[in-house]
C-alpha cells in the first residue's frame, strides 16, 4: 500500500493534473487507515493474551503512554554528574537527619520484633541444575560494569557453569557477597514530562547493578521465601513483591471493604499514605536486627551483613560519570533481594495498626488506613488520629519519613454526612 502510494505521488508531481492528486490523496489515507488498524489490532491481542500478567500489561501501557520522555534532557559532563551524585546523596542524608532530631527514641524498642521458633543458619549448596534454571529466568540486562553482554553470557553458559557455581556457592557458604557486585551505576531520569529538566529534584535515581550479582541474589530469595512462607512470617495484608499478591488484589480488598461499610450506610474514612525516599533511607543496624529476630542467623545472617554494607554507587550519563561514593543505608535498589528486605522492615507496621483496630493495606512502601464511621461517630475518628500519630512515631524511630504533600484523605459515603467527618480530620 505504500508503494501503491508512492507510485500514486510519483504520477500527481509529474502530471499536475487534480485527478491524480485526489488518486495518490486517497491511497494516502488508505495506508494511514491500514497502519493505525494494524497497530490498534496488535496491542488488543497482546493485551488479550498477556491479561493476567499486571507487570507485562503496565510495561505495555506505559510504552505507549510515556514513549521516551525519561531521558535525561541535561547536557551530559562528568560535572552535570557529580551535581546528580551530591544531589541523590544529600536528600538522604537530609532527611535522617530531621527524624534524628525529631524523636529521642530507644534504639531497642524501635527494633523490637517477636523472635520466631525456627531458624535459617545456613544456606543449602546449589547443584549445577538448579542454578541453570535460577540462570535461564533471569532477564538478560546489562550494567556498564559487565565485563560482557549478559546475553552473550547466557548464550555461552554451559562453557562458564562450572566457574558460576563455584562462585555462588562460595558466597553461600562462607557468607559472604563478593564486594565487585556491590558498585551500582545510577542514572537520573526524569519523573514526569512536563517537569523542569534543569531542576534536580525532578529526577529519580535507578539504579542498575551487575548481572551476576542477581543471580545469587535469586538464590538467595528462593530459600529465604520459602522459610518465611514456611514460618508464616510475612503481612497478611502486604501485597508488594509476592507471589499470588498485585496491585489488583490489593485494590479488590479494599474497594470490597468500602463497598460493606456503604451497605451498612456507613462512611468509609480512607488515608492514603506516602513516604519520601523509603527505601533509601532504611537503617542497616534495624534491618539487621529485624532478621535476627525473625530467626536469621549463623551464615545466613552473615551474609545479609556483607550485601547490605561496603556498598557504593556513582552517577553516569552517556560516557560521563561521577567519583564513587559510599551508600551507607538503604536497601540496594534495582536489586532482587531489595523489595523483600523493605517488606521485612515494615513488618512491625501491621502490629501498630491492628492495635487501634484499624482496617489497612500495603503494597510496598504504600499504606492505606481505612476505617468504618457512623455520621455522628466522633470516637472512630479520634482512634483513627491517634492510629495515625503512633505510625507516625514508629516511622520517625525507623527513618522512614512521611510525605505530607502527597499522603491524602478521603471520605467515602453520603454527601451530605461527608463535612462532619472531615472538620473532625482536619488534624490529619
């Protein structure tokens, strides 16, 4: 059809006659016609196909929707980098520094966790099997500190098994994380398109580690899922980063919730949470002591204290970069282990909140407080303010700090009953 058109186009030029440009008008609009139906059919059956994959069909949506509009559109110098670097750094550090000076907390109590019965000593040895298939799930991206594409390295993996294994064995064995996989290469992209590009705090740092550092990682989330799952250990109401657990459970729960309390006409007060930095900013000696107390110990707890410490980063932008400097808290992100650390680290949370019997659900670093209140129900608010004040104040003694500007406050329900409720919340 374009070349129905072309030749169409070819034939007007040289005639100038009107007929033959109405000809190559109309076979114009007949290709434009055919390329934008083909391209609608594509992506409905793609999204048809993958429709119980949440992560493939926002991958898919976000494709379409953002395009490329992340990139950095800064002139890229080992300058403009260095500013990335102290800038990524120094809000961390702002920011653990403000919650230091705003509670005088016991570091005991803040770490305090039920200690389970069972306990993880030890990893099992992989055999050349298992890793293989730990290997062949893994995508192949690739860090500028590869020393060879991961695909090619996936490509020729039966000639470097031998060598793999002994690597992640060693490292589960004698409890340590080799210190080559703890650099990460951070690039700044922006958050949203209609953002300044020359203002800083308009970026996120993602951060993009070693291949290989992922494959142990994956070995190591194996057998640690399984003892937790074994041990009934996480959130009942987490839905971040688990298995059979999305953000589509997550909102089926809720929506479920508020669509009862509306039956038993009721107003639904919802609180949406939202932290600054979260995983950034976790406290490697509480992590630390968190897993001690859910029975992580001997090599295992060993091995945690190697991945977690020592480790550093630098900024990179096209051929430049920054110096490298130190990461002294946080959980390594664009890791594996990552998002399971964080969840460990937030369980404590749920306690808090079951105890003013609130009603709550969490996906990752993401809270939501909800609460079922009659009209002239001035109790339930109040034990919702004081829910809100302890959360608050556990945060604080964990360095996780809450991002008023964008933690929100809904009333669900009658509109005339709505103002009641929201005068008593206006100290939220």
């Amino acid at each position: 059809m374009k070349r129905e058109a072309r030749r169409a186009e070819r034939k007007w030029r040289k005639s100038k006659l009107t007929v033959h440009r109405q000809m190559f008008k109309e076979q114009q609009r007949m290709y434009s016609y055919a390329i934008k139906k083909a391209r609608t059919l594509h992506f409905s059956n793609l999204i048809l196909q993958n429709k119980n994959d949440p992560k493939f069909l926002f991958k898919t949506i976000d494709t379409l929707t953002k395009g490329d509009f992340q990139r950095s559109s800064m002139t890229a110098s080992d300058a403009t980098c260095e500013s990335f670097a102290d800038h990524f750094r120094s809000k961390i550090n702002a920011i653990r520094s403000s919650l230091l000076t705003q509670v005088d907390f016991d570091f005991n109590e803040s770490i305090a966790l039920y200690l389970s019965e069972e306990t993880l000593e030890s990893f099992v040895l992989v055999d050349a099997v298992a890793l293989g298939r730990v290997f062949s799930q893994l995508k192949p991206t690739t860090c500028l500190l590869d020393p060879i594409p991961s695909s090619l390295l996936k490509t020729y993996y039966d000639s470097f098994e031998p060598e793999l294994l002994n690597i992640v064995n060693y490292s589960l064995q004698t409890g340590v994380f080799p210190s080559a996989f703890k650099t990460a290469v951070v690039r700044p992209l922006l958050k949203k398109s209609n953002l300044d590009p020359n203002n800083l705090n308009n970026y996120r740092p993602v951060s993009n580690l070693p291949f290989l550092s992922k494959m142990i990682e994956k070995i190591v989330l194996i057998q640690l899922n399984e003892f937790l799952n074994e041990n009934s250990i996480f959130e009942q109401y987490q839905s971040g980063f688990r298995t059979n657990h999305s953000t589509e459970t997550a909102l089926v729960k809720i929506v479920n919730d508020i669509r009862c309390n509306l039956d038993c006409q009721k107003l639904s007060v919802l609180v949406l949470l939202d932290l600054t930095a979260a995983f950034d900013t976790v406290d490697h000696n509480i992590l630390l002591c968190r897993l001690r107390g859910l029975g992580i110990s001997g090599t295992v707890l060993k091995w945690f204290y190697s991945y977690l410490t020592d480790r550093r980063f630098y900024v990179s932008m096209d051929t430049c970069s920054s110096k490298v400097f130190d990461i002294n808290c946080g959980v390594p992100q664009g890791s594996i282990l990552g998002p399971l650390l964080f969840n460990l680290y937030m369980l404590p949370l749920g306690d808090i909140i079951r105890r003013h019997g609130v009603c709550f659900h969490s996906y990752a670093d993401d809270t939501q407080l909800y609460i079922a209140v009659s009209p002239d129900d001035e109790e339930s608010v109040n034990v919702l303010l004081n829910c809100i004040l302890d959360i608050k104040s556990w945060m604080a003694e964990n360095f996780l700090q809450l991002n008023q500007d964008k933690t929100q406050v809904l009333v669900i329900g009658s509109e005339d009953k709505r103002e009641f409720v929201l005068s008593k919340l206006k100290k939220l």
